[in-house]
C-alpha cells in the first residue's frame, strides 16, 4: 500500500530474521541442508 513504517528501513531484528531465513532457503545452513529439495 506504499506507506512508509518508521524511517522506511528495515531494523536489526528483521535483518537477522532475514538473513537466517535466506540462508536456510539459498542452503547456505548446513543445519537444514537435508529440509531441502532442489529442482
């Protein structure tokens, strides 16, 4: 809906949520490597 929350930039927490989240789904995290199904 284009509105801007706080200052428009992502926060610490949401960084880390995201960076641990991109590294399980791009398989950088061995611990879920075996979650995986590459296709």
């Amino acid at each position: 809906d284009a509105r801007i929350i706080g200052n428009g930039l992502r926060g610490s927490v949401t960084k880390k949520l995201q960076d641990a989240y991109f590294d399980v789904v791009y398989g950088r995290n061995e611990k879920y490597a075996s979650m995986l199904t590459y296709i």
